[in-house]
C-alpha cells in the first residue's frame, strides 16, 4: 500500500499577490488528486475587486476579521469561525469590512491556483494601461465572468 502525503509547514506556501489580496498557496492543483485546493487569503480593507462568477464551487473559512461577500443578489457579513459555499456559476466578490481579514479559501478542483499565478504575474512589470485588459485575457483563459464592466480593480 502506498502512502502519498504532503506537509505545509508554517511559512511554506508560495505566495501570490493579486489585486484584492495576498494568496499563499497550501494545497495546489497536483496535489489532493486534483479534486481541490486549499489557500490562505489576506486582504486589507480597500475596494472590492470586480463581481465575477467562476466555473469551480468554493468556500471561505474566516480567520481573522470580518469580510461581506456579495453572492447573488445578498450579501453575508462572516466573523472568524464562520463558512460560506458559493457554487460554480454564482456571481460573487467580498468586502474587507475590518481593517484586515484572514481566510481559508478551498476551491473545487485543480485550475485556481494556475489562475492566481496568472494574475500575479499581471500585476509585474506591466503598465496600468495593459493591466485591465490583460486581468480580462486571463479571467478568459480561466472560463472566469465578469460582471459587464468590471475594470482592473
């Protein structure tokens, strides 16, 4: 029988940055068999970035500071200890309502962490002019929506 298991130590992960937070990847898509992935959000209070639905179910587990996710037409307010599940499909973004807020985010499948690797790399050595239309490029690439629009916030 084999065993295949993997350690994220405090500190490990590789961190991203993309417009609305800083990522660390914990559990990426070679890992898990692909079936999900696991990363930690930080995100200070400053606009939200642009509503969007993504083809891949996801979860937030609040650590940290309070956050208001638009899901819908609704927004729910979550304190540390609390979970929302917002299915593939759904439009959504969050609020930082504290000065920070920490969460765990676990997405469905394999792709998110290739797609927040993309949007980092968008916010390096590109002018802001190129920055919206390159963000819109990889949300494509990602089978990402956003809302009719949205610009590089």
């Amino acid at each position: 029988m084999s065993t295949n298991v993997h350690v994220v130590r405090a500190g490990d992960g590789r961190r991203l940055t993309v417009p609305d937070a800083d990522i660390t990847v914990l559990v990426g898509g070679g890992l898990a068999g692909g079936a999900y992935e696991v990363f930690l959000v930080e995100a200070p209070r400053r606009a939200p970035g642009p509503l969007h639905a993504e083809p891949w179910s996801k979860s937030y587990y609040m650590l940290r500071g309070r956050i208001l996710v638009q899901a819908g037409d609704t927004g729910y307010e979550l304190a540390p200890g609390e979970t929302i599940v917002i299915e593939a499909g759904t439009t959504n973004t969050f609020t930082v309502l504290s000065e920070a807020a920490e969460f765990l985010l676990v997405v469905a499948g394999a792709a998110n962490s290739g797609f927040f690797a993309e949007l980092d790399a968008v916010g390096h050595g590109h002018v802001p002019e190129e920055v919206a239309r390159l963000l819109h490029e990889v949300a494509d690439r990602y089978g990402v929506a956003l809302a009719a629009g949205a610009g590089a916030s």
